[in-house]
C-alpha cells in the first residue's frame, strides 16, 4: 500500500470558458421548455422510436415545449467506423465527422417521422441546423456558440423541434463532432441556451445509484445529487452522464433529470448542491475496470524529464491518471501513472521517444482496476480516505495507488477484487441506507 | 391500328428558366475543371469505392482539376425509404429528404478517404456545401443556383472535390432531395457553373446504346448523340441519363460523356446535334414496360371534362403519356391514355373523384409496353412513322396507340410483343450498320 506521494496531477476537465448564446428570446416565454435527450439504445428500432414518439406527445400535451435531442441509433455509430476502416486505416477526422454525422442525422429524421404520424407538428434539424457552433476539432469537437434562433422561432410555431445530437459545425463550414457521448452536451448546451426549465436524459436505467447495480445489488437510486459529487461519479465510471455535460450543465445551472425511457417513475436530479437536503459523507461508490498502470523505473528524479513524458502522451490524446513519483537513492525515481487501457500500446510508443527514459525499464499491469468514493460531504473530514483504506485492508484488498480530490478518494486495486472492494464500501459508508 | 387523333399532348419537360451560378472565378482557370459523377452501382461496397477512386487519381495526375458527384451506395436509398416506411406509411417529405440525404453523405465522406489514401488531396462536401440551391419542393426539388465559391476555393488548394449529388439545401436552410437520379443534375449543374471542359457521367454500361442490348443483341453503341436525341430516349426509357440532366446540359451547353466506370474505353458523347457527323434518320430504338393504359368510356365530349380530369391527375404528381381523343355519336367521346403502371390505382381513385366522369366505365390494361423511335433526322421526313408502322404490321404485332414528336415516334402494343417490336424496328432502321 502506498502511504506517500510526492506529486498527484489529477485528470482535469478543463473550464469552459463562457459559451456564446445568440438567438432572438427577449422576453421568457409564457410556457416553459423542456430539452428531452435520447440516447441510442432508445430508439434502436423502429419500436423504440415509436415509443420515444409517444413520451414526446405526452410532454407536448402537457402544454410544455419540447425541444429532443437524439444520438445515432443503436450501434450506427460502430457500424459506420467499421465502414471507414474498411476503406482505410487512417481515415481523415474531417471526413469520419462528415460520415458518422449521418447516424444521428437519420435518427433525428425517422424520430420526426414517428412523432408526425402522431399528429403532432414536428421539424427535425441537423448540429448545424440547430445552430450548434463549435471549434475545428474534428470528432473532439467543443461547443463554442448556440444560434438558437431556428430552434425558438419552431417552438413558436408549435412544433416539436428534434435536434441532432453530438453534432455541430464550425466557423468554416465543416461538420463536426462532439466525441463519444456527445449528445448528453449538445442537450445542456441547448437547455442553457434556451433557459429550459429541465433537461431530461433518457437513459436505460432508472437514474444514478449508490453503486453500480451489477457490482452492488444492494445499490440504491439517488434522489438528487450535486453537480461536484455527479462529475467525479462520471469521470470514475459511471457513465450515464458525460463529465462534459454535467460541467456545462454546473457551469450554466441547468437541472438534470437523468431517468428511464422504458418508465414514468422519476430518476435522479443532478443540481447545486446547495439544494441538498440530506448531510452525508459519501454518495456514491464507482469502479472502473478500463485501466492499465505504467511504471518508468529508475528515470532521473527531474521534472523536466516528468514535463516530457506528459507532454508527449497528452500530444496524442492519451488521458493520465494516478500519477506518482517515488523518489530513490542516487538521483533517480520511479514514475507510475495509470491509462486506459486500450491507450497502453500507444502510450509505451509515445514514452520511449522520450530521450530521458528511452533506456529506463518499463513495466505495466493491465490487471488492475479503480475503486472510488464520492462525495460533498467529505471535503472538510479526513476521517472518509482513512475508513476507505481500512475497509479494503480489513477485506484483505491491496492497494497499489491512491489519488484524491476534495470531493473523492480513488484506490488501484488488483481488478479479480473490484467487485469485493465496491461491496467493501458501499457497506462502509452505509450506502444501502441512502435513499 | 389507330390511324387518326384530335387531340396529342406530350409530357413536358419544364424550361428551366435560368439558373443562377454565384461563384468567385473571375477569370478561366489555367488547367481544366472535369466532372465526374459516379452512381450508386459503381460504389456499391469497399471494392468498387476504391476503383472509383484510383480513377479519380489517375484524372489528377494527368493535370485536371476533379469535381466528383456521387449517388448513395448500392441500394441504401431503398433501404432508407424502407426504415421510414417501417415508422410510418405517410412519411412527411422533408423528413424524407432529411433521412435520405444521409446516403450521399456517407458515400462522399467514404470515397474521400479513399482517395486521401492514395495521398491526393480531397475534401467531401454535402449539397449544401457544395452551394446547391434549390425550390422547396421536397423529394422533388429544383436546382435554382449554384454557389460555386467553396469548390472553386478547394479546387485552388489543389484538392479533389467530392460532391453528394441528388441533394440540396433550400433558402430556408432545409435539406432537398432532387427526386431519384438526381445525382446527374447535380453532375451537370456543377459543370455549367464551374464552366468545366466535359461532364464525365460513370455508369455500369459503356455508353448509349441503339437499343437496350437486352432487347437487342445487335444493338451498337453510340460514338455521340444530340441533346434532343438523348432527351427523347432518355424520356422514353433508357435509363442511363435523367432526362432533367440533359435538359440542363442542352440549356448550358455542357458536353456529357456517358461511360463505363469498370472500362477505360470511350463511351457516347452527349452534345449539340450540330457537331454531328452522320446523317441517319433514326438513331435509336427505346423501349418502356412500366406503363399501363387507362380508357375511360362515353364521357361528355367537353374540354372542360379533360381539363379536370388531368388537372386531378397532375394535382396528385401523376405523369400522364400519350393522350387520345375519339368523338363519338351523341357528344360523347372515349379518352385514352396511358401513365406508369405504378401509379394506376392513384390515377382510378383521383380520375373517380372528376363529377362529370365518375358515373362513365373506366377500362384500364397493364398488359401494354410502349415502342419508340427517335432521331433527329426524321424531323423532316414523313416516311419514317409510315415506315415504323409497316414493320411493326409486317411482323403482326398490333398497335393501339400512337404519339410523335419531331424527333420520335412512340406505338402503344402489347406488353408480351416487345422484344420482337423492338428488334424489327432496329432491322427496319438498319441500326446494325451504325458505328
């Protein structure tokens, strides 16, 4: 177990700057706008489609404005990558956007079909359509301004207006898009944009629980939860909601509704924390098993030599976390960090080009995983990493790295035991009586 | 045999009026502008995307600048129509167009990483990128102009342009389709504007043939035909080239060059009749199935009748052909005429709700195909329907109705005597000989 780290650098999410909102909205509007986003697997087929269709006209004869916001369906996306590896194996980014913004293009399309059929007034509009701006990233694109006037002057119609999520385009014209998940953004960005009473995400499960149901059957829903405690959940694996999303989403204080599309029970409203009601240590516990630790061995202890090796992995998008340097005898130190697991052989390419370590040994463990604890109410009570450690050391769980934020402790285990170690937790912290 | 009718009226081809073509080319460029236009057989899987774009490589190095057009792949777009129709039997038209634009736009992005493979540099654009603007009139929209800028702006970087045909964008942002085999309008809209040197049309056959060599296996390819020519038989059934496409083509005076995308032989030159070397009266035999024969029996013998009856059927998009008239005793009269056998059961339905026909018999006959001639020589030679005539009577095959213009001679028979028509006309007109 490590007691003692010299350095932690924790993956940041970084600010947003300040998002551009144009459009023609001068006064609130006399019914209020709801933004519902639906992600792939809810509207997989053509009864799935037909099913959202009907939630929608429901929103929509309770006197609300609907703006929906869809993801590609089902595994289009993959499908569509798998067609343009078949072609190349290095597909320009600009023409992947240009081809796999055609998946939520089509959603968006046989969604506004459905909702038609149920005669209620519907227009169906691509990222761009939409007014979604964003810079030139291609397939990592971020949101810089909504044109939301399309969007309002539709709502003032009397339609539906169902907007292609994941989707934008930039300043030159081109399309773009937003990276995996993207669509939970493009729905904050449109709710902030048009000061939306709610933004509805409609997932395949009920909400956001205590633990991850299949880890933890004794797993519980959560009620509410603050936008801190849903971003560290979110960035630890939890992956209902994307971190970027919920940052937007605290950035602009719009309120998630994260909740089921298959029932009408209420989910899990992700809001200040202010709002809190309750007073507790810990909400929640995440695991994440894509993870793989590296250890440079011996490398100079310099930090010049730590700037290179970091530079050169974030050169190629290749995200750190867990990083620790533990200094040695003779000027020399041993640098562990962990990645994704499916980055681990770009990233040994990227490290050995590295002058400073190209000769240093180099080990990893792909046999590892990420247990963490989250929570608001641990920042000011260090009694909560203490608990952390002794109830995975009571369940005989090693602990190879550790890393913290105010808001959550996070320990490396061996990955057989991270099922155990979740357990381990959940029961610690009394999750089971979290309502 | 008919031998005499009061009344012909021909489909019509609209004028077009007059494009409008926006662009910055102020002056001609040094290298010449090709346009290649590739339909949706030639990049139907990975295989014949990569051929397609090998041959686009091949045009660049040789020192021209390439605009390409492509159609949706194989048969995605009857697989698009057939998801929609899997939501709704009344799919509304712009959603239509919304969802079946996707198609081109997965085949431009995949033909551009393609040829980004080979190292030719290459941009993908939508129709709307492409600056392709059209009317409003969804799934059968008209291009009113092209804006030419971004393509002239690529073709200046030195990139190869790859464009998605059979789509636009209107003056309200909505996207347009132009209705099946648009792709060749596009092709021909694009060469007009970007004044190019020849529009390349690729097809699976190697040109325009004197039959379909299906139905005449001593049909001969073409070395060029006229645009009037090219119109007739593309309207009358030889579905290489759209009809719309030439009318623009003979409009703008584009050059076409109909050839096979698997060959690299020279097909059929589509151009001004003037050029034309040879002197023939007929140039060709077409041949069309897809048609049925309606009659509807003693109506009143009043203009006022037909005009309702064919404003019904134009009101609903039906194209009717061959109309003919014959007075009768006691002011009524028998109306003959014949539209695609796809739209029979429309025709009846609206042709019922005319009040001053709906009490009469209507007969109709799907058992029927239509025999043309076509040639511009024939325009002042009398000889030539009288000799169509002898041959089809020679070889005993009944005509039922006739129609001409000044380039064609089109008999309505029997729908199990095609071939033989088809081949006895093509012996009549010496075909064989032409070269």
């Amino acid at each position: 177990m490590v007691s003692a780290f010299d350095l932690c650098i924790e993956t940041e999410y970084r600010g947003l700057g300040s998002l551009v909102f144009c459009g023609e909205m001068k006064e609130p509007m006399a019914m209020g706008i709801v933004v519902q986003k639906f992600g792939g697997s809810s509207v997989r087929d053509t009864a799935c489609i037909k099913r959202v269709a009907r939630r929608i006209k429901t929103e929509m004869d309770g006197g609300s404005k609907v703006v929906v916001v869809v993801s590609a369906q089902g595994r289009t996306t993959d499908e569509l990558m798998r067609k343009a590896r078949a072609v190349t194996s290095r597909p320009p980014q600009r023409e992947m956007d240009m081809l796999l913004a055609t998946g939520e293009q089509m959603s968006v399309a046989l969604l506004a079909m459905a909702v038609d059929a149920l005669g209620c007034p519907v227009v169906s509009l691509t990222g761009a359509q939409g007014g979604i701006f964003t810079d030139h990233r291609h397939m990592k694109a971020k949101i810089q301004s909504v044109h939301s006037g399309r969007i309002a002057q539709e709502l003032d119609s009397g339609r539906v207006v169902i907007v292609a999520g994941f989707q934008g385009i930039s300043d030159r014209d081109d399309i773009t898009t937003l990276g995996r998940g993207g669509s939970d953004t493009t729905a904050v960005a449109l709710a902030a944009a048009l000061e939306a009473d709610v933004c509805e995400i409609y997932t395949d499960v009920e909400g956001i629980y205590t633990a991850d149901p299949r880890m933890e059957p004794r797993a519980r829903k959560l009620r509410e939860i603050g936008y801190g405690e849903m971003l560290e959940m979110a960035s630890l694996g939890a992956l209902v909601l994307q971190p970027r999303a919920v940052e937007m989403a605290a950035h602009y204080g719009v309120a998630i509704h994260v909740r089921s599309s298959f029932s009408q029970s209420p989910g899990t409203w992700v809001k200040e924390e202010a709002t809190m009601e309750r007073e507790v240590l810990v909400t929640g516990v995440t695991s994440d098993v894509d993870c793989a630790k590296i250890v440079l061995v011996d490398i100079p202890d310099d930090i010049s030599v730590l700037h290179q090796v970091f530079s050169n992995l974030s050169g190629v998008g290749i995200n750190v976390d867990m990083i620790i340097q533990t200094s040695k005898e003779q000027h020399t130190t041993d640098l562990t960090f962990t990645v994704a697991e499916a980055d681990v052989e770009q990233a040994l390419d990227v490290i050995k080009q590295a002058d400073a370590v190209k000769d240093s040994a180099i080990v990893y463990d792909e046999n590892v995983a990420k247990v963490s604890i989250v929570g608001a109410g641990m920042m000011s009570n260090p009694g909560v990493a203490a608990a952390m450690f002794g109830c995975l050391n009571e369940a005989k769980i090693p602990v190879q790295l550790v890393s913290t934020s105010e808001i959550k402790v996070s320990c490396l285990i061996p990955r057989a035991r991270i099922q155990e170690a979740v357990q381990a937790c959940h029961r610690q912290f009394e999750l089971d009586f979290v309502v």
